[in-house]
C-alpha cells in the first residue's frame, strides 16, 4: 500500500491530480512504519520406511524384563527404583525383575507409546526389544523384513567429536556440496555444519539424530522421548510426520500432547507389571476410569453392610471431591512451576548458542549443567504433573 501510494505522488504530484496527490502524501506521513517480522527457518523433516515390513511386526511372550547385575543397569535408571536401592545397600543381586509384560502384539502402521514414571523400566524394555539387554524369561520375537531404527534421549549414537556433517556422511557416503543442503532442512547452515556435537545445545543434537534417522530407511521406529530439546515449531514438525509415517513406531514420550496425536495402542507400567490398552491416550484415561469405578463398587460392597452404605458413600463423595479440589490445585501450581523452568530453559538455550559461536568453551559446560540439570526437574515435574491430571481425570 505505501508503495503504491508513493507511486501515485510521484505521477500526480504536478498534474490535474496534484491535490488529490497531496492529500494521499499527508495521509501517508501519519502511517506508523513497523520493521518486517523476521521469519524463522522451520525444520523440514520427511521420513519413509524403505520397504515394507511383514503384518507382524513385534510378538512378546510371557516377557520379564530386568538385569542379572548392576552393571546392566543404563546409565538413566542405574539410581533409579529397585537399581538405586540395591546400589545404596550395596547388594548385588544376581536376577532382579522390573516387571512382566503381558504378550504383545504390534501389528504394521500401529503405533505404542510406553508411558511410565522414570526409573521404572522403559528404556530397559526398549533395549530388550534391541536384544541389548537379555530378557530374565519369555521371549521377543520381530517379524518378517522388519529394519528397526532406535533414537535414544541421551544421543548415545552420536560422536561428539564428530561435526554435523561428520555425523551425515558416517551414514551415507554422498558427495559434501549433498550433504550440506540436506543439514541445511535441520536448521544447520554455513560454518555450523563443522562445529563439533560436543559444543552444541541439546536441541541441536536431537535435529542431528533426526538427520540421521531419516537417511536409515527403517520401516519400525523406536524413539525414546523424540521431542526432549526440540522447540515448539519443530516439535509440531516431527508429529505430522510421524503421523504421516508408513511404517511401525513404538513411542515413549512425556509429551502428552505428542502421545494423544500418534497413539493407536497405550501400554502403560504400574509397579511391576506392563499394562496394554487399545485406542490413543483419551481412550485409555476412560477406561482407567471404569477400572478405578468397578474397584471402587467392589470394595464398596465387600466392606460396608446394606444399612451403612447410604452414609459412607455421601462421606466418600466428599473426600473425592476434596482430593480433586487438591489434585488441581498440585496441578495449576506445577503448570505454574514448568512454565517458569521452560522459560528459563529458553534463556539457557540462547546463552548456551551464544557461548558456543564466541568459544568460551568454560562458560559453555557451566551452562551444560546448568540446562541439563533444569531439565532433569522440568522432566521429572511434567512426569508429577501427569500423573495428577491422570488421577484428576479419573474423578467422577
């Protein structure tokens, strides 16, 4: 619009149309002139399974799943439940089970997600499904022409020594001018393509991984918290694709929103047990409701007597609505709480990205700890935090 006015100024000015001219000039002097919005470089991202797996594609059998010693124990469990007990008594026990599993199936273009506090096994499942970790008994079998890829939270496939383009090339040996174009989709551009992994940012190596992952072919992904250190933009990124995915995932994720969008099958651990549910992550908060009413209903009737049940069940009405006036107050307080740790992670980030253009390599691993330690409260409060909007939403 401005340029077209200042169009017509220029070809009026001295014409017939001087004063209409004029006029539009004066109108255009009091317009409030705004800098362009930058826009930022989004993550395009694309995955296919490279062939076609059988119908079945994962089967378990009378599964337990645990260690024989702690040294089999990964690193992100070893303080964790039964590990970190038996660590700080220092007992070595020669078999401990973190729980048994029902038997399983996944089917193709099905899609699990594993819910779970931490330290209660998840990663230990996902590698017994590798066959990095031997199963205590039963069995886990993969199907025909199943190619299975693992992204791991802690990066573990990744050398940080290596640079970005390092990393790419170790994958697929293409020429580096291909190379560099397909780094620059995962928001790497210039110089960033040599900078070593070990001086970039969490969100930075997640993208690296990604790249990764897409160049594998695998027709059956297993992604152990897929969205830790992505921004929100990229985050949204990785689950359309994800849904768009033809092949088979099994998912673990705090990401409520993530696990609701992709699920088709929920399989959820409870002290020692493996529980499995069908349908995505709505579907499994209503039936965990009916599983809490029906409890409820039988020990209801096993304890009370016909003439006290009246009394007791007004009395029970009350508590559950205390503990749900409770329950949300915890909740709104930690939502409170976690937005105020994401904000901080955010000026960490950009702290850490500012550190590691200018090498100053000391402020760089101050910043490292700082951020890897706020993150570990962040997980462990949005873990607290769904477990009492589980509990919520099971309240009548």
């Amino acid at each position: 619009m401005i340029a077209r006015t200042e169009a017509f100024v220029r070809r009026y000015k001295a014409g017939q149309r001087a004063r209409e001219a004029r006029g539009r000039l004066k109108k255009l002097q009091h317009v409030e002139r705004l800098d362009r919005p930058q826009e930022n470089d989004i993550l395009r991202l694309s995955l296919h399974s490279g062939g076609r797996s059988g119908d079945l594609v994962l089967r378990t059998l009378d599964l337990r799943v645990g260690f024989t010693a702690l040294t089999d124990v990964p690193d992100d469990e070893r303080l964790a439940g039964l590990a970190g007990r038996y660590l700080s008594s220092q007992r070595v026990p020669s078999q401990v089970c973190l729980f048994a599993c029902p038997n399983l199936i996944l089917h193709r273009l099905e899609r699990a997600a594993l819910l779970g506090p931490n330290g209660s096994g998840k990663t230990t499942f996902l590698r017994t499904i590798l066959g990095q970790v031997p199963p205590l008994s039963g069995s886990v079998r993969l199907g025909e022409s199943v190619k299975v890829v693992y992204f791991s939270q802690t990066h573990e496939g990744l050398d940080l020594s290596h640079s970005p383009l390092d990393e790419i090339l170790s994958v697929k040996n293409i020429p580096v001018s291909q190379a560099r174009n397909f780094l620059s989709r995962f928001l790497f551009h210039g110089d960033e393509v040599f900078k070593p992994l070990g001086l970039m940012s969490g969100g930075e190596r997640s993208r690296i991984a990604l790249a990764k992952l897409t160049l594998v072919g695998a027709n059956f992904l297993i992604l152990d918290e897929p969205t830790n250190h992505l921004d929100i933009a990229s985050r949204e990124v990785l689950e359309e694709v994800l849904l768009d995915f033809d092949g088979t995932i099994l998912l673990v994720s705090h990401d409520r929103y993530v696990v609701d969008a992709l699920a088709t099958q929920i399989w959820v651990l409870e002290g020692h047990e493996l529980r499995a549910y069908d349908g995505g992550y709505s579907e499994y908060l209503e039936q965990r409701h009916l599983e809490e009413a029906e409890r409820q209903d039988e020990s209801s009737r096993t304890r009370r007597g016909a003439n006290v049940v009246a009394h007791e069940e007004r009395g029970e009405v009350r508590r559950r609505q205390q503990s749900l006036r409770k329950q949300m107050e915890q909740a709104n307080a930690l939502e409170k709480t976690i937005s105020e740790l994401e904000h901080r992670l955010a000026q960490l980030g950009r702290q850490l990205s500012a550190a590691s253009q200018a090498q100053r390599l000391n402020e760089v691993r101050e910043l490292g700890i700082e951020y890897s330690r706020l993150e570990t409260e962040l997980d462990r409060l949005l873990t607290e935090w769904a477990e009492l909007s589980a509990e919520a939403s099971m309240e009548p």
